[in-house]
C-alpha cells in the first residue's frame, strides 16, 4: 500500500542545483527511516543520504557540503537538495523508505527513480 514517487530530476550543468522530491503515500509510521540512493550506468546502486524519524542525517563522503536530505511531515515529502553538482553526480536517483516495527525491519519500499544527469 505504500507507495513512494520521486520528482525533480532533470538536466543542469556542472556547477549547478537541483532539488529531488519524494512522495510518500499509504499507509506508514512517523517512525521510519528514509533515504536516497543513486546508481549511474554500469555502477553499482549507492546510499547518497540517509535521515531516521529522529532527524538524524548521513550522508555519503562524496556529497557531503553539497546535498542536503531533509522531509516535511506534514506533507509526507522526503526532499534532496543538490548544490554544486558535479557530472559523477550524474545517476537514477531512488527515494527509499524503511518501516520498523519493534526494532525491526519490517518493510523496505522503493520509489521509480528520477534522472539527474549533470552536464555542460
């Protein structure tokens, strides 16, 4: 039932921002941890960023500075704001949402992916 549409990618040069939205519907708990990940062609698909239902964030080394994963719960919205885009930023970006229930990983939904390509 739960369901996850990621928005927002697009063509932009290096240098460049965009920002990723990622919608949730269905039924979910607050609780829960959600995250993007990204895989370029012929590469393997990679945690970008992370954020728990605490608010606590993680990022991968290589878009720490540059991107930013925060949510509006209001809104059920996972959002990625991408600054300084380089062309390795260039991949399918994937809205991931992980549900706990009693500490355990109960179910893990996945998003279509949007495609961000970085290029001059």
């Amino acid at each position: 039932q739960v369901q996850l549409v990621e928005s927002g990618g697009g063509l932009v040069q290096p240098g460049g921002s965009l920002r990723l939205s990622c919608a949730a519907s269905g039924p979910f708990f607050s609780i829960n941890d959600m995250s993007w990940y990204r895989q370029a062609p012929g590469k393997q698909r990679e945690l970008v960023a992370a954020i728990t239902g605490g608010g606590t964030t993680n990022y991968a080394d290589s878009v720490k500075g540059r991107f930013t994963i925060s949510g509006d719960n209001a809104k059920n919205t996972l959002y990625l704001q991408m600054n300084s885009l380089k062309v390795e930023d260039t991949a399918v970006y994937y809205c991931n949402l992980k549900m706990f229930l009693g500490g355990v990983l109960a179910r893990d939904y996945w998003g279509q992916g949007t495609q961000v390509t970085v290029s001059s």
